[in-house]
C-alpha cells in the first residue's frame, strides 16, 4: 500500500496502515493536543450525523437512487471516510487493536443472536426466544 499519495484500496490495505497514515497526517499538523478521547468521540458523533443527514426524509427508493448516482455516492463516501477517520484516530491515539475488538464483538454477537433464532429478524437479542 502506498501510504503517501499513491493509490489505498481495501483489499491492499491494512487497518494498522490506515492508522499509521492517521497518525502521520496529525502529527504533522500538530494536532494531538485537539484529540483528545472526548473531542474524537464528539467527531465520530458529528460525522454520523452528517452522514446520518444525507438519508432523512429520504424514501427507500430515493435512497438506493442516489448510490446510482456518481456524486451522491461520492458524498457519502466522503461521509463515511470522516467517520472512520476519527475512529481509527480515536483507536490510534489510544493504542486500541481494533481487528480484535471488533473479532470480540463478533464472537459476543454470535451468542447473543444465534443464527437459528436471528436468522431473518431485526429483533434485538434481548427480545429473542432463546
């Protein structure tokens, strides 16, 4: 991967890279005096909303029209990029792996909604017959 100007892709990509191009990109601005854990929280809440914006009042049809359209794809993208930004420089600064925090949530999940019981529903775990 190429972490400075050159082309990031998915499949290339590591979630340590992406942080370490986070890392690199604030502290060359002198930021980390701003980022704080509160003040990352308070980014990926702002972001989410932003993103959150894009869609309201939105019908289903509306929605899936406008990832037909290059420039409200590009929007969102630009959205959802802000929000991963300050997650990834929220796990960054705070030395957090998140490939295992996430592979954690993910093994709690699979007990809380047991395909045989979640399969087809949107109930929360709370809520299923188990």
């Amino acid at each position: 991967m190429a972490l400075e100007g050159g082309e990031m892709k998915d499949r290339h990509t590591t979630v340590f890279e992406l942080k370490e191009r986070i890392k690199r990109f604030c502290e060359d601005r002198e930021w980390d005096r701003y980022h704080n854990a509160k003040d990352l929280a308070i980014g990926i809440s702002t972001e989410a909303s932003e993103l959150l914006e894009i869609f309201r009042f939105k019908s289903e049809k509306e929605v899936e029209e406008m990832f037909e359209s290059e420039r409200k794809k590009k929007e969102i993208g630009e959205e959802i990029a802000d929000i991963l930004f300050f997650l990834l420089r929220l796990a960054q600064k705070y030395d957090m792996d998140v490939a295992e925090q996430l592979k954690r949530v993910v093994e709690k999940n699979e007990k809380r909604y047991p395909v045989e019981k979640a399969r087809g529903s949107n109930k929360k775990y709370s809520e299923l017959e188990l």
